[in-house]
C-alpha cells in the first residue's frame, strides 16, 4: 500500500474533495460552467486539513479560529514536520517498553511522518470542527443499543484483535481497510495519507474517484429510480441534482458493511447521507454533509470540510498488489498462539 503512497509524495500529489461553507458559494457569475453549462466541479481535490473532525471540549462554544490562532497552529505543524524531516534514522524494532518512537505495546511501529498527509493547513473558514451540527462541533450522543454495544465484551474483543494486541482468528475479524475492500465511507474524510479525489462531470452523471483503494461513486443526474431496496452497497446508491450552483447528492441503500470514521458495525441499513458540493472559488470546492441514522445517533448531525485544487496526477492505490499485510497478520497470530 504504503510504495503507492511514495510514488505520489514524489510527485507532489495530494489533494482530495470538500464541501463549501454555507454563504461561501460563488455567484452563478463568477462559477466556471463546463461547455454545457453546469457549475464545473471537475478536477483533482484534496481535503487534508489541520482542522481536527470534533471541536476539543477545551474550545467549548468556540466556533472560529482567528487569524493569528490558525496561523500559530500551522507554524507549529510547519515546525514539527521538520523536526521529523532532520532526525536521525531510527531503526524500527518491538520495544517491550511501548516507546512511541519505536512502537506501542512491543509492536514495531508505524509509518514515519515522511509518508504522512495530514495537512500543513486548517480549513480556509476556520472552523474549530469540521463537525458543525450539532453547535457545539461535536457527534451527537449515541443510541442506548450502539452505547451497549460499544461498551460490550464483543466490542472490546473486537477493538484488542484490530490493534494487534490479541491474536486474528480469522481475517473476517479484520476491518475491511486491512483487507483492502473499502476505507472512506461516505462522506469521506481526511485520514494519514492519500487524502485524493477527482471528480469527473458529463451533463448525466458526476464520477469521484477515490485514491484511497480506488473506489469509484458514480451518481446519476437524470432523474432515474434508485436501486430496488433488496438492493444494498457498500457506498450505497447515489441520487444527485442541481439546486443553483451547488450538486446536492443523497445516498441511501448502504449494505451492513457502511463506514463513517469508527462507526463501523454499528451504522444501519437506515443511513441517510446529504452532501452539497458548490465551487468557492478557482482553487477551492466547498463540501457539506449532513448524516441521518436514527438507529445510531439520537439526532442528525453535519458539518463542512473546503477542499482544495491539486495539479495532480492521481495515483493506482493497488492495495492486494504486493501485500503481504493480511497473510503476515494471520500467520503472527499463529505463532503467537503457539508461544
């Protein structure tokens, strides 16, 4: 996976797709129009971001940043990065004592922050959270079913194999991401690396392709049925329309595999995705997302994450090819049972 991500760091290609800002659409004047006359949306889009998913509880009602706070928090970051970039080669080994350079609970490690992209900027707004709804940026409470789920044995069974700290039984136990299937989930949001989106336009349909283990959503604008509702997908079935200049796209009939962050198996068959994406300006999409599932969180919830243009090129993420994750995961686990 992670020589994909190489390839595209060498070639400065990281950008991927946001949502605009309430208020901050441009004018149908100023928007670029493609020959046929619609808002154009094509091209390479990027959606790292500083910005963190819920606003810190230290933040409170905080909903913006000033100036000099978002500038403060970049330099930081500017600084951090090269640090990294000039410390001295660290050989990865199993450290029993969990040091964070060398791994946690006698793991290896990681990826060093050379093949990280997390964003060298917050978002253009300067929103505290990409998560705007409820106000205080942050997910609304979880039903008492989720709640006992996520507080289960099952649960914490479940979480122990994922982080390595209990053996693999079966690769089925493993989350669809370490088994190369599916990652983002819709809506999508920014993770460690290959945070690429390029969207592609014809007067019938919108395309985006994923970076991220390639996915592709292709969403019908001429009005055609959704699928029937035996039918159910792993990105779900995507309906779109123009309100103005903004593509307004709903998406239902997810499968029991859907994927928003960690939630995942608690969404529902009943998952509801709106997004809004509408030009800003030359170098910026606007995306806004709003989720409905009433059989996980107590209310509805949604929020805005601006993206921004990348020269490109998109980069093949082929997750199977040469991957020998899955197989060396299982075959650990063996042998940490037979110790």
């Amino acid at each position: 996976m992670i020589c994909r991500r190489l390839v595209a760091i060498c070639a400065v290609a990281a950008v991927m797709l946001v949502a605009p800002p309430l208020g901050f659409a441009q004018s149908a004047q100023q928007t670029p129009r493609t020959a046929w006359g619609a808002p154009d949306l094509r091209g390479v889009w990027n959606n790292s971001t500083l910005t963190p998913f819920q606003r810190p509880e230290s933040l409170g009602d905080k909903e913006f940043l000033t100036d000099e706070e978002a500038a403060a928090i970049e330099q930081r970051t500017a600084d951090r990065n090269r640090e990294l970039a000039g410390r001295a080669a660290l050989r990865t080994e199993a450290d029993p004592n969990g040091n964070v350079d060398r791994g946690v609970d006698g793991a290896p490690g990681s990826y060093n922050n050379f093949w990280m992209e997390r964003g060298t900027r917050v978002v253009s707004t300067r929103r505290t959270s990409v998560v705007t709804d409820p106000p205080n940026g942050r997910l609304p409470a979880v039903t008492p079913t989720v709640r006992a789920w996520m507080e289960s044995d099952e649960a914490r069974y479940l979480a122990d194999v994922r982080g390595g700290r209990l053996p693999t039984e079966h690769y089925d136990q493993l989350d669809l991401g370490d088994r190369c299937i599916w990652y983002r989930g819709v809506p999508s949001f920014p993770t460690a690396y290959n945070n690429n989106y390029q969207i592609f336009q014809t007067p019938d349909v919108v395309a985006i392709v994923q970076e991220h283990i390639h996915d592709v959503r292709v969403i019908p604008l001429d009005g055609r049925p959704n699928i029937p509702d035996s039918v159910r997908q792993y990105a779900g079935d995507a309906r779109g329309h123009w309100e103005g200049e903004t593509l307004v796209v709903e998406t239902t009939h997810f499968n029991e595999h859907a994927f928003i962050r960690n939630f995942n198996p608690t969404l529902s068959q009943a998952l509801h995705v709106v997004e809004r994406f509408s030009r800003v300006d030359a170098d910026t999409l606007g995306y806004e997302f709003t989720v409905t599932d009433p059989n996980t969180w107590t209310r509805p919830w949604g929020g805005s994450l601006p993206m921004t243009r990348s020269t490109g090129p998109m980069f093949e993420y082929a997750c199977h090819e040469g991957n020998y994750g899955l197989t060396n995961m299982l075959a650990g686990s063996r042998l940490q049972e037979l110790q």
